[in-house]
C-alpha cells in the first residue's frame, strides 16, 4: 500500500527481483502500470486511496485478484511536512491520512489474515514517533500511533492465540517525493532503505530501525529527560 514512489515503489521491486508476486497499490496509476509492465506476470495492481471508505473493498479485491490469499502486507502510505506555523489543512490531512487511513487498511488486512489463518503486517512508521517533534506536530504524533497501534494489534493476535506476526519499520530521513529537495542531515537513498526494510522484514524484527545512524540517534533521544527534551529548539538552522 503506496508503491508508487518512495520507499514502498522500491520495496515492490525489491521482492519482484526475488520472484514474489506483488500486488501493488496507490492513488497513481502510472508508476504502478510502469511496473505490470516490466513483470507482467508478477504484478497486480488496484487504484486505492486509504481516506476513501471503499478502500478496504478495493483491497479485498486485489487480495482476490491474486488467488485469495497473501503472506505479507506493507503499509508504506503516508504523507507528512513541517509546519510550525501549525496551518490547519496539513495538520488534518496528516492526521487523517497516517491515523484514520491507516487504521482503515491495518484493521481490513488483520481480519483478513485472522481468517485466512495467519499472515505477516509489515509497516513504514518513522523514528518521528519516538519523541515529538516540533517542526511537524501531526507527523510525529501520527507515526508514534502507529507503532502504538500495531503493538496492541500484536498484543490482540497473541490473546486471540493467531498466527499474525508484525514488523515496525521505522526509518529516518529517505530520499523520497515526501522531502525532495530538503536539505536534512543523514539521508538513505531509497533503494539503501528498502534493502535493509526487505531484510528486517525477512528476519521477522518486531521493530527495525533504519540504518546503523539512526538507531544511535534514537538511543540518544531515549536517553533526555522529558524535562529537557521539551526545551530543545529543533527549529533552530
């Protein structure tokens, strides 16, 4: 779910290179026909916006149209911007898309598995949602309800005694449409994310952070206080 560009367009790939047939999903037909096209026999693809209530059907559909069964579903659909300026159309756009419309696809494909017997959820949070951060307000409290959510989708699987595993994914800055052109510190190419996001997901990681920098970051992060970490000027150049 959002392979058009980005991190969920090379992940798409990487699995095509590996054999996998891959259904593919996003709001842009283009990229994904782009794809059919170099695998024709691998690829199927549906038109889905996650903030539209027909979502979960189109995803059924796909799962349909590819025999009814799936073994993995990642969720790479997102968007996200600064906005200190706390302009009210990005704010709720944000928030609707990375809470409300992931929460729409995530629970669809749990029920899914929880009746085809098992299955393996797979989503692109970010490390924005270890701690707020004040540059974007509504992405880093939208990532940090991610990681929540599918921590108790997994606490639910185990109750419930299924056979669901579950990967976080939480990468730093990517390469991706979502900051062309930004100037930010320590960026991974996609291609460089995907492999490693392919890896932690074929590991079964319940939590991977992206790459070696990133996981140093955050432990530094875990480290301050609250106390302080709500003083700390982010928006200073």
């Amino acid at each position: 779910m959002g392979a058009s560009s980005g991190m969920g367009n090379a992940v798409a790939r990487l699995l095509l290179a590996e054999g996998w047939q891959v259904g593919v999903a996003a709001r842009r037909s283009e990229p994904l026909e782009a794809l059919q096209g170099e695998y024709p026999s691998q690829v199927f693809t549906a038109l889905i916006d996650v903030n539209s209530d027909e979502a979960p059907q189109r995803l059924q559909s796909l799962i349909e149209a590819m025999g009814g069964s799936v073994d993995l579903y990642l969720h790479a659909s997102g968007i996200g911007k600064q906005n200190a300026e706390l302009a009210p159309d990005i704010e709720e756009r944000t928030v609707v898309t990375n809470a409300l419309g992931f929460t729409r696809m995530v629970d669809a494909v749990f029920s899914h598995f929880r009746a085809q017997g098992g299955g393996h959820i797979a989503v692109i949070s970010s490390i924005a949602g270890v701690k707020g951060l004040s540059p974007a307000p509504s992405y880093s409290a939208t990532k940090a309800f991610q990681s929540t959510y599918i921590q108790a989708l997994e606490q639910l699987s185990n109750a419930q005694r299924l056979r669901i595993r579950f990967t976080d994914i939480r990468p730093g800055f990517v390469n991706t449409p979502l900051i062309e052109g930004s100037n930010f510190p320590m960026q991974l190419s996609a291609d460089k994310a995907a492999r490693l996001i392919v890896h932690a997901i074929g590991r079964r990681r319940h939590v991977a952070v992206i790459d070696w920098k990133y996981r140093l970051l955050v432990a530094l992060w875990r480290c301050v206080p609250n106390c302080i970490w709500r003083r700390v000027d982010l928006l200073r150049e």
